[in-house]
C-alpha cells in the first residue's frame, strides 16, 4: 500500500484498539500517528459520561471516526491490535459468570472485530 488508506470504524472500536496499543511497553507508530484523534476523542467520551450518558452511549456505538493508514506496516500494527482486543474478549467470554446481556455484547463485540480485522488482510 503506497498511498494512504483511510479507514472508517466506529467509536467503540477505535477505543479498543487504542486502550489495546496503549497497553503496550513500546508504542506502535499508528498510536502516535493517531494520538491527536485519540486524546480528542477520550476528552469528549470522559465528558459525555459524567454530564450525559446517552450522549456518550450514542457517539460510542452510532458514531464512526476516521482514520489515515499511512503504510502495510500501520495496518499491521492495527491487526495486532485487534487480534489481542479478540484474544482477551475471548477469555472474557470463557470465564464469564455475567448475564445474558453482557454475554450478548461481547459476542457482538466479538462479530465486528473480527470483522473489521478481516478487512485489514
């Protein structure tokens, strides 16, 4: 991939992925190259669920962000990413004592991440 990409995910997303490469002890590039949208986006998320949580509810799952994927490398990064999101939600499900609920969002969680983790191939 010579040119940028652009990459159109939804919120709740880009948080997972970002918390994802945040975890990690050494960055990689696409945390830094995404960093501004990042630090935008958890500013206003950190507002809306303190003053107004439907609002917050809505940007985080109606809502989509986009981003530039500069390089395969960058969409490499981001496939990691999701790959450990994935691998963590399935132990979650694993040994989940939840409900049905929680259960139910995780699956779904599960479905688009693997989703978009397909796309980035």
């Amino acid at each position: 991939m010579s040119e940028k990409r652009e990459l159109r995910i939804t919120v709740w997303q880009f948080v997972r992925i970002m918390v994802s490469l945040e975890d990690r002890r050494t960055r990689p590039m696409v945390y830094e190259n995404w960093k501004p949208a990042w630090k935008e986006l958890d500013g206003e998320l950190s507002r809306l669920a303190r003053d107004d949580h439907a609002a917050y509810s809505e940007l985080m799952m109606n809502q989509d962000v986009v981003l530039q994927l500069s390089s395969d490398k960058r969409r490499g990064e981001v496939r990691a990413a999701i790959e450990r999101v994935m691998q963590r939600m399935k132990k979650e499900l694993r040994v989940a004592e939840s409900g049905a609920e929680e259960r139910r969002s995780l699956k779904f969680e599960l479905h688009e991440l693997s989703e978009l983790h397909r796309t980035l191939k």
